[in-house]
C-alpha cells in the first residue's frame, strides 16, 4: 500500500491533541495535518473513565483552551461537560474532520537521508496496518496506559469473594448499593469516588501515606460576575490569567513557606471535619506541599461524606485480604 504523506502527524484526540491540531491550523494553515486516535471517539481521559463522579479537580478556565472560553457556570466540572466542550471545540473549528478513530500509532522510523518519520499504524478494529509519512509526529497520547491500568499484587487478593474493581476499568453495571465497600488509594480518584458512591453502605478510604486535600469552591463567582459584566468572549482572558495567577502564588507560597503552607492546609481541613477527628493521623504527609500535586475537592464534599458518618479513612499499609474483606 503507498505511503501516505503529510507534514505533522498528530497522535492522540484528547485535550491536548485537539488543542495542539487548532494551534496548528491557526498559526501554519500551509501544513498539512492528520489526527489519530485510537479509541472510537475524541476527548482521551474524559471519554475512558466511566467511575462515578469522575471530574478535573483544575478550573476549566485554565485547563479549557485560551481560544475558546469555557462557558459553564462550573469551574471545576464533571466529565461529560468536559467532554461535550471537547466536542463542540473539535466541531467548531472543523478539526474533527481530521480525526481518523480506531488507528494506533505502532511504530515509527526516523530517516535522516528524507528528514522524515515514516509511522506504522494499526486499525484498531480490523487489524489492518498503514503507513504515513510525516516532517513532524506530536504525540499528545497521555502519560499512561489506556488499555491496562497499573493494579499492584496484595497479599490473599485471590481469597476475597467479592469484585475487584479498577477505575479505569470500570464496569457499567456494577452495583454497589448497600455494600460496604474499600478505596485503595488517596489520590484524586479516589477523593472522587469516595463521596460519589452514596449509595454504598459505607465507604473506607485505605491509604498507606497521607496526602494533602483542600476544598475548593466548584463554581468561580468572581469570573461568573466578570462574564456577567463583560460576556464570556472578553471576560475569559482576564478569568484565565486572574486563575494562573492565583495558582502561581499558591505555589510559590507553598515552596517558599512550607510550614505556613501546611498549617493553612490543615487550618481547612480541621474546619472541614468533625470535632476531635485525627487530622494529624490521616491528613498530614511525611512532605511538603506541593512536593506531590495537591487533591482539591469541588465544595469540600470529600469532607461531607466523612461528616455523615458514609465515610471514613483508615491509615496503613494492607498485610492481606481475607475471604470477607
């Protein structure tokens, strides 16, 4: 089969690669340009993960493209909105016409002597494979594995009767209703999950190491003021540069004042829950903040589940799982 030839092949239809084919089209409209995706559909990690209450836990301002304004009254916001502004991002612009789904970049060889890349790609669906020619490859196809998820080995896991779930893989219809059910892990998954599966009897939290988690107001009133005022075309560039900003100096209040950093954290943490919980137990790591990305939990309702008594966290390391639990 001939080789198909262009100038930048894009890998990848998620937030980046739609981002990166916009930029491309913008800036260098002369090149040509194809997208690749594996999956059947645009929009990456918001379209793979289907775990209760999946969201960002980034203000879609900033996570959202500079070119085009998020317009939700959520900043922080849950997967399917992300994903329909990916859409409709993808739509607006014509970039979804250059999105070839169920093709997987395999290989891909550097020629010095044509100063090309020659790609093997693979159709997902049928097995078939082609190759394109490119003067670029971007690849925009995430940091981690889409079709297998890391799952660690514990101890006596093959004993316990009941389903062993991972959130990437997670099944449609999976019923949890009454059941009293364990999150391995504090990271922002499993803040997600943990106040999204209500309906479980109760939710335990298991975490080997603390981590650092902070509400954060889902809805952003100085930019829904500003849009308010200006509209959302003109106001999104002051909402976007007024949230780096802000983020900026977090940060840089956490680097450079560490102990003032974690006093605050734990200031709203103890604000957040019960009186007499074990803050210093479950919600203070062996590091700084910031030496690992921080949890932020969309109006605190991490927090509200453990007030209600549906959840709760239990600090240590598993030795191993038993028939029952």
């Amino acid at each position: 089969m001939p080789t198909e030839a262009v100038d930048v092949l894009i890998v990848g239809a998620g937030i980046s690669g739609i981002g990166a084919a916009y930029y491309l089209q913008d800036r260098s409209p002369n090149q040509s340009f194809t997208i690749i995706e594996a999956r059947s559909g645009l929009g990456g990690t918001w379209d793979l993960f289907r775990f209760p209450g999946v969201r960002s836990d980034s203000d879609l301002h900033t996570l959202g493209y500079e070119f085009r304004p998020w317009r939700d009254a959520k900043a922080i916001a849950g997967a399917d909105k992300i994903l329909s502004y990916l859409k409709d991002t993808a739509h607006e612009f014509e970039l979804d016409k250059k999105i070839r789904f169920n093709q997987k970049l395999v290989t891909a060889d550097w020629s010095s002597a044509h100063q090309r890349w020659t790609a093997t790609v693979e159709h997902t669906d049928t097995g078939a494979r082609d190759t394109i020619s490119a003067r670029w490859i971007f690849s925009a196809s995430g940091y981690f594995r889409y079709d297998e998820g890391f799952t660690p080995i514990f101890a006596g896991q093959e004993r316990f009767a009941g389903p062993v779930v991972h959130p990437q893989t997670w099944p449609a219809d999976l019923d949890y209703s009454g059941k009293r059910v364990v999150v391995i892990g504090s990271g922002a998954t499993a803040v997600t999950l943990v106040p999204a599966m209500s309906s479980a009897a109760h939710v335990t939290m298991l975490q080997r190491t603390p981590s650092y988690i902070l509400p954060i107001a889902s809805e952003d009133r100085i930019a829904l003021l500003a849009r308010r005022l200006l509209g959302a075309d003109r106001a999104h560039p002051i909402i976007r540069r007024k949230n780096i900003a802000v983020q900026r100096a977090l940060w840089l209040f956490a680097r450079h004042f560490p102990t003032q950093a974690r006093r605050v954290i734990r200031w709203a943490n103890v604000r957040s829950l019960p009186a007499g919980f074990p803050v210093d137990t479950h919600f203070a790591p062996p590091y700084n903040p910031w030496d690992q990305r921080l949890c932020f939990v969309p109006d605190g309702d991490f927090f509200a589940a453990i007030r209600s008594g549906k959840a709760s966290i239990e600090t240590d390391r598993i030795s191993t799982f038993t028939e029952t639990g």
